[in-house]
C-alpha cells in the first residue's frame, strides 16, 4: 500500500480501522456506554496488595454518613513517588464502590495530566449530561457538577495533585461524598480547609516481604532470608520496584534472589531513587531487544498515554508484533492497561524509558519515531474530521495527504470519541511539533481537530493550540493556514467572551485572506462575532458579503447557510418581512442541497421570528416541520431544541400549562441523551435564556 492508500477494515457496526500505508493504522469504536450506568472511572486495584491496613482503616473511619450539603470529607495521602499512593487509592475505591451508590469518578493531574476543566468534562459525560450540553467556562462547568452533585454519595478519587485548586474545583457539593486526593506535597490549603491527612511511608520490612512473596513464591523468600530482606531494602521498600523485580524474579524461576542482590549494589546507596532506577535496569536487561526496543520509543513518546497503534507507528512495526511486546511490558510490570485500551507508566519508569532511549538510540532515530507518531495522530485527526463534518466544510489542511480519496464510514459520534480519547495526546503532539519546527503538522493538527473543539468546547485547551497553530502557520510561511487558524482561534475566544481579542484575530485573519472561498470564512466569522456582540447592523453587512461570494463560487451548502445566518441578522434588527423570506429562501436552499440539518435550524430561526412577532401559530407550524426533519436524521438535540423553543414561547405568552408541557418533552429529549437532573437544569436554563444561536458554517 502507498503513502497515500488507505483502506478500511470494519468489524460489526461499532468499529472502523483507517489505515494508511506509510503511517499506520488508527481504530475507531462507537462509544457504548448504557444509559442508567452508574460511573466507575477509577483505574484496577493493584493486585497482590500488601498491608495498609492502618490507612485503609483511617480512610474508611472517615465515610460520612450525612447526606446533607455541605462540604465532603476530603482525606489527602502524601508521600514520594512509587511510594504506592495511586496503589491505596484505587484499592480503596474498589473497596467503598457500595458505600458510594452514586458512583466513583476518577482524574490524574501531575505534569502531564487533566486540568481541572477537563476533569469536570469528563466528570460531567459521566454523570450522563449530553456531551453538546456541557457548558464551555470552568465556572459554568464547576456549577453544573455542583448541581448534578447534590447531596449525592459520590467518591471522587483525584490522583498526582500538585496543587489545591485542583481539588477545590472538583468538590462535590454533598457532606455525603468523600474525595480522596494523592499528592507529593502536602498541600496546606486542603488542611486548612479540615482535610484529614494521611502519610504514606515505604512499607514497613515484613510488608514489603510480604509482597515479594506474593510476587515470586513464598518458597524461594523464605529458601533466601537474608537475601530477600537486602532485596527489598536496595527496593528502598516501595512497592513500584519491589512489583517490578518481583516480576522479574517470578518469570525466572532458576534466578536466585542473591543475584538480583549483586546486580542492584552498585548503585548509590544514599539515593533512592538511583536504586530504583537500578531495579528498572536490571528488568530492562533481562528483556529480549525487540521488547528493550518499544520501551525506549515509550520514552521518546510525548503523551501520559498511548494506544499501541501509535507505538507501532512510531516504530513502524506491524501492530500485531508490538501489542505483543507491549504485553511483555505489562508482566514487567512495566506498563499498565487502562480501562479504555490504552496503556500508560509511572512517571518513574518513563524517566527511565528516556534515559535508555537517550543511551542506546541516535538522536536522528529518536526524532524519526517521534514525527512518525505525530504522522498518526494526523491521519486519526483527518479521519475523525471527516467523519464529523464531511469533505464540504472549508479546509486549508488536505486531509487527501493522509486519506487519498478515501472517507471514512462511521458515524459523527465515534469520531468525536476517538478524539474525546486522544485529544490530550493531540495537544502534545502539536507542541512536541512546534518543537522540532515541523510547523505544518501542527496547523494541521489544529484544524483538524476543530470539530471536537467546537462540539466539546475545552476552552483553555482550543485557546492555546489555537495561539499554537498561528505562529506555526506563520513560521511556516502558509497564509492561508495562518487565515484559517486565526478564524478558528478567535471562534474559541469568542467563546471565552474575549471578544476584543477575537476581532483582533480576524482582522488579520481579513488581511491575510488570499482566496474568496477562505476570505468568506473570514466574513462568515466576523458576522458571527458582531452578532454575538449585538452590532447586528455590522452582523448583516458581514454575512451579506459572505454569501454574495458563496453564490459566485456555486456553493450549495454555504449558499443555504449564509443566507440563514443574513435571516437570523435581520431578524435581531426587527426587519421581520425582510428575515423572513431570507429564512424561506434558506430552507428551500438547503432542500436542493440536500442539507436536512441547515433546512432544520432555518425553520427553528423561522419560528424565533414569529415568537418574536406573536404569531404563535405561524410559529408552531415551523416548529412542526423542524421537529419532523430532526426526527428522520434522529437528531435528538435538534428535538430538544423545538421543545426549549415551544416551552419559550409559551412561557412568554403566559400559557402556563403549555410551557410545562413543552419543558417536559424538553426533559424527555435531553434524558435520551444523558442525565434526569441535568435534563432539569438545562431546560429550565434554556427556557428562560436569550440567545442568537448564530454558529459559524466553516
């Protein structure tokens, strides 16, 4: 297959393989996840787990009882890495699951890990609010959960905190949860707030026999008494390297303890983490070179996490050969897999993957693996791009480099899966890129990856691969990259409610503009900016240019959008005969183009008109055909919209019992796609709010 061939390979309905003969192979899956399932994220209980009773015992004296609100009962364990923090925090969650009837949630921060916002993201999807319902502000998201939390038995585990506002973002609001944090610090303003404080020291010497014993056989510890106790000593008794040489010594049965004793003594005995390092070397030597080989390109990899596919990109090796040294990793000890697939590694063992990469690997090799893995998560970003929006939407970035002619058949929620997986791995990607000065892959990146920015909205995140993107574009010397990405920026800030930052972007963006495709994207995100900001007049003059240039080009698509968006600026200048027949033009645009989604807003924007002028009727007539096409392309969204807008309309008119039924169906819409109580909140929420609903079309 050649650079540019790609295939698909589809097993039942839920999963796709893309591949691309000189990148690799990316696997989409459907997310599947039943609709009353109660939210359990925290990662598998380290297995055999050696006395921690005492912790165990304090942790569970702490359970509160009250389901009252209040603030939880928040218990931070500390202590230095590989000390087994995660280890007792993920054994105690398993262990209070059926304490907690309302679930476990589970985030890791530390350098490479979630911010808080997206924690909550991920927080808020488990506790079933519809993905596009999320709100896109730390504060609005933090809200929501403090809502959705409520006097809930929920236990929160927050893992590798580095500081307290980490946490205090993420409190439940109910004296019935518990939030257990792990940190290296000892983070005074948690204590301050009354957290209970656990430390956590290396295991005591019997405790830390006792895991070696599990781990290798009790025979072979009691045949080498002396042996097993210098052992565990050189382990510094912490039970990342005591797991890790128990597993070498348990899959080599004629190896005495006494050697492994000789081959850990070299290293310096005043610091500790030297002689777990040594523990990491003497596994590491004992691995075949191609298995020595994927862990140095763990090292080389930017990501906290990665699939094995992006391995095996990296090393451009088959998947099938790479998953199988990857599980060789896992008996090491090594690795971990993830409930999602995935696999990830101590923060001490991938310093030590990135010594021996730096050792035993050029540097030209090194920098090889890293691009071709960047390489993958373009072909990923293309094939989800293309799968959430289709090849219409205005592309500065081919996605042809990496697809060829090919799209991509699965369904606009499985590739905003993928990305909702790999999205932090995209960002590092981007900046490692920025790095090497591949400036085109990072733009690339980001443009791509704009459908799950504008469905998630992960404002911090979208801002700063956006800022990212532009200097890339510009370093590259790519105009129209440059254009494009300012456009995409400054839709995020103008998220952010930075609308002055916003404009200055697309002003440039403007200037920069060297085609009449890409420059009436540019008008098209202007208008939407002047809209949002109530200059309605300048909204109008923007969005008339814009489609002016879409009937030069005979674009059907932005035509039948444009013309929507002229409605919808006329319509906020109370000029109701001119709107509407923009509105009817639209719908009957996006009929011929075969656009059911755009002739459906347009009918929405129609029935806001007559809302706005009380014709109640003529209202309820759009608001009918609306909902009949939401319902043949099952936009369930889309169905809960009309109902938010019906409910409004009654509201306004006084009709009580109108709006509640309305709100109802509203509610019924919103729990098919997630969460009762969130149903509740956001329609009352929507019902009472006034906004454009002007979105940008590319």
């Amino acid at each position: 297959m050649g650079a540019g061939d790609t295939s698909n390979e589809v097993s039942g309905s839920a999963v796709q393989v893309v591949q691309a003969g000189s990148i690799g192979s990316v696997t989409f899956a459907a997310p599947q996840l039943p609709p009353d399932v109660v939210p359990f994220l925290a990662p598998a209980a380290p297995h055999p787990f050696v006395n921690r009773d005492g912790q165990v015992e304090d942790v569970d004296d702490l359970v509160p009882a009250s389901a009252d609100l209040g603030r939880p009962v928040v218990v931070v364990v500390r202590g230095m890495p590989g000390v087994g923090k995660s280890g007792l925090l993920t054994h105690v969650a398993a262990r209070l699951q059926r304490k907690f009837e309302d679930g476990v949630l589970y985030a890791a921060f530390g350098p490479d890990g979630e911010t808080p916002s997206g924690a909550l993201e991920r927080f808020l999807v488990a506790l079933r609010v519809p993905e596009g319902q999320v709100p896109s502000s730390l504060a609005g998201r933090r809200d929501l959960y403090r809502s959705l939390t409520t006097r809930s038995r929920i236990l929160v585990v927050l893992d590798d905190v580095t500081e307290a506002a980490q946490v205090e973002a993420l409190l439940p609001n109910s004296a019935a949860a518990m939030v257990l944090v792990a940190g290296n610090t000892a983070l005074e303003d948690l204590h301050a707030d009354g957290a209970a404080q656990i430390s956590l020291d290396p295991l005591a010497p019997d405790d830390a026999l006792d895991l070696l014993r599990r781990l290798c056989s009790a025979q072979r510890v009691n045949a080498e008494p002396d042996a097993a106790t210098e052992l565990v000593r050189l382990c510094g008794r912490l039970p990342l390297a005591i797991r890790v040489i128990g597993a070498r010594l348990g899959i080599r049965p004629s190896r005495t303890l006494a050697t492994a004793v000789d081959e850990l003594r070299d290293a310096d005995p005043g610091n500790l983490l030297t002689r777990v390092a040594a523990v990491f070397d003497a596994v590491y030597s004992d691995l075949a070179e191609p298995v020595r080989q994927v862990y140095r390109a763990l090292g080389v990899l930017v990501t906290r996490d990665f699939s094995v596919e992006v391995l095996a990109a990296a090393l451009d090796a088959p998947v099938t050969r790479v998953r199988a040294h990857v599980d060789q990793l896992c008996a090491a000890n090594l690795l971990e897999e993830r409930f999602d697939g995935h696999y990830s590694m101590h923060r001490l063992v991938r310093r030590h993957a990135l010594h021996r990469a730096a050792a035993e690997t050029s540097r030209g090799d090194r920098v090889e693996m890293l691009r071709r893995a960047v390489r993958w998560w373009c072909l990923g970003a293309a094939a989800a791009d293309i799968a959430a929006t289709g090849r219409k939407r205005l592309r500065v970035a081919d996605p042809g480099l990496y697809l060829g002619d090919h799209n991509p058949e699965m369904f606009a929620s499985t590739a905003l899966a993928w990305f909702d997986r790999e999205h932090a791995n995209i960002e590092a990607a981007m900046r490692a890129a920025a790095e090497h000065g591949w400036h085109d892959l990072v733009w690339q990146l980001f443009e791509f990856t704009f459908p799950y920015y504008e469905a998630r909205k992960p404002l911090a995140a979208w801002i700063d691969a956006g800022r990212l993107a532009v200097e890339s574009a510009a370093l590259d010397e790519h105009i129209a990259a440059e254009a494009r990405c300012r456009c995409l920026l400054a839709k995020g800030l103008q998220e952010l409610g930075h609308y002055d930052d916003a404009g200055e972007h697309l002003a440039a963006a403007r200037e920069l503009a060297d085609d009449d495709r890409l420059r009436a994207s540019t008008y098209d995100f202007s208008g939407n900016l002047a809209l949002r900001t109530g200059r309605y007049e300048a909204a109008l003059d923007w969005f008339t240019e814009a489609l002016r240039i879409n009937q030069m080009l005979g674009l059907p698509r932005g035509t039948a959008l444009q013309t929507l968006f002229v409605g919808r600026a006329l319509t906020r200048l109370q000029r109701h005969d001119d709107a509407a027949t923009a509105l009817r033009t639209a719908m009957e645009l996006a009929q011929i183009a075969g656009e059911p989604v755009v002739q459906a807003k347009a009918l929405i924007s129609v029935a806001d008109l007559y809302t706005q002028t009380g014709d109640r009727a003529a209202a309820e007539v759009a608001l009918t055909a609306a909902a009949d096409l939401a319902a043949g392309i099952d936009n369930t969204a889309m169905l809960a919209d009309v109902a938010l807008l019906r409910a409004r309309a009654a509201h306004a008119c006084g009709d009580a019992a109108a709006a509640t039924r309305y709100r109802d169906e509203a509610i019924a819409a919103f729990e098919r796609m997630g969460s009762p109580l969130a149903a509740c909140l956001l329609a009352d929420e929507a019902i009472n709010a006034d906004t454009d609903g002007a979105s940008s079309s590319t």
